[in-house]
C-alpha cells in the first residue's frame, strides 16, 4: 500500500512468474506420474491412519486425474495462424463470428506475448 505502482506492477510481475512457474512444474509432475498412480497400495495421494493402502474412492479419484491431465493440450502461448494456433477451438457459426473470434484471439495472443516477455526479462535479471 505504501510502495510506487512501478513497485507494485514488479511484485505483481514476481507473484505471476511464481504461480505460473509453479503451475507448469505440477503439470510436468502429474503428467508423468500416471502409471505410479496406478496402484493406490503403492501411490497414494493420501490415506486413512493406520491403513496400508489408499481407499477404492481414493483410487478413482487418482484415475480421474491421470486422464484429466495426461492428455495433450495445446500450448498457451501461440501465433495466430502458426502451427500451434488452437483457435479452432472456438465454436462458430458463421464467418463473421470466426472472424470476431479469431480477433480476439490475436489480440489475446499479442498480450500473452507481451506478459511473457516481461517474465523472461524479469527471470533473465534475478
């Protein structure tokens, strides 16, 4: 509350740099570690004291997550029309509206640019 905005937008910049360094570790981590999860008696996220196993819910819990993260997902960062453009994504109905939304795509994507060359320059200098 006392510091400048520039002090302000910099610990702003260091707290996303963190949440989104952290986000990408867990992801890496959770991707990877699908056939661990597999057996709830050898892997479990947790387990009720005094047990030697995770429970059957526990287990499904664990499936479901493997296959919600394990699947391939297209990268965020991406230039419209490149070959990582997911803006196919968007439902359209018409081309008028795929034009609006390949817009807003683009205008997206110049921002997400922006940011991650700000968090590169900042990683670059700590």
């Amino acid at each position: 509350a006392n510091g400048s905005p520039t002090e302000a937008r910099d610990y702003v910049r260091r707290i996303l740099a963190r949440l989104i360094t952290f986000v990408a570790l867990e992801h890496n981590v959770v991707g990877n570690v699908g056939s661990l999860a597999q057996d709830v008696s050898f892997a479990a996220f947790s387990w009720p004291k005094g047990r030697l196993s995770g429970t059957k819910q526990l287990a499904m819990r664990q499936a479901t997550l493997m296959c919600l993260t394990s699947s391939t997902t297209p990268y965020l960062l991406a230039t419209p029309g490149g070959p990582n453009d997911w803006s196919y994504l968007f439902p359209a109905t018409s081309a008028r509206q795929r034009a609006a939304l390949a817009e807003v795509f683009a205008k997206f994507q110049a921002s997400l640019h922006v940011l991650s060359d700000e968090l590169d320059e900042y990683s670059a200098s700590v």
